[in-house]
C-alpha cells in the first residue's frame, strides 16, 4: 500500500508539471501566433466570425492544461479518479510524453 501512494503522489506532481509547462508552451505560441498575425495584416483581413472562430479553437487548447493540472490535484487528494481516468485516457492521445504518464497512471490506479 506504501509503494501504491508514493507511485500515486509522483504522478500527481508530474502532472501538475506537465500541466504548467503545457500552458506555458500554448501561451508562447499563442503570443507568437497573435504578433506574427498582427504583422502580416491577417486579423485586419479576416471577417468578425472568422477571427471569433480563431479566438476559440486556441482557447480550446488552454482548456487541456487546466484539465491535466486538476488531475494532478484530485491524484494528490485522491478523489474524483473517474475524472482522473477520463482525461488520463484522453492525455494518452499526446505522444509521446503524454501517453506514458497517462498509461503508467492509469495502471497504477487500477491496482486494489
């Protein structure tokens, strides 16, 4: 039982890194994206629904970070782990970092 909380406590704070680091990465490109789109003109050129389309599509990749950093926490506090398996299952589809924390969490989760 020891060695399940210890495996359990540092796949939370694995997570919790990767969540930062992922919403550190998304913010730099989205910053990047937004210059190199305000030099070339493109926001000017494009239509209001357009641009509102845009503007969601990169708020939906800010959404994965906050879903992985909350998996960390509720590893940490152990509750809620049908969410926790829910976006490990979904954290599987970002190779290759992603699918081996989610695949090594989820079959530590599923020991008795």
């Amino acid at each position: 039982m020891h060695n399940y909380n210890k495996l359990l406590k540092v796949s939370a704070i694995i997570h919790c890194v990767l969540g930062g680091l992922i919403t550190g990465f998304y913010l730099f490109a989205g910053f990047l994206l937004t210059l190199y789109g305000l030099g070339m003109g493109s926001f000017q050129q494009n239509t209001f629904a357009q641009n509102v389309g845009l503007m969601a599509v990169c708020s939906l990749f800010l959404v994965l970070p906050v879903l992985v950093l909350l998996t960390g926490v509720f590893l940490l506090t152990h509750k809620h782990y049908y969410f926790c398996f829910v976006i490990l299952a979904m954290e599987c589809l970002s190779f290759p970092l992603g699918t081996l924390l989610g695949v090594l969490t989820i079959v530590t989760l599923l020991k008795p």
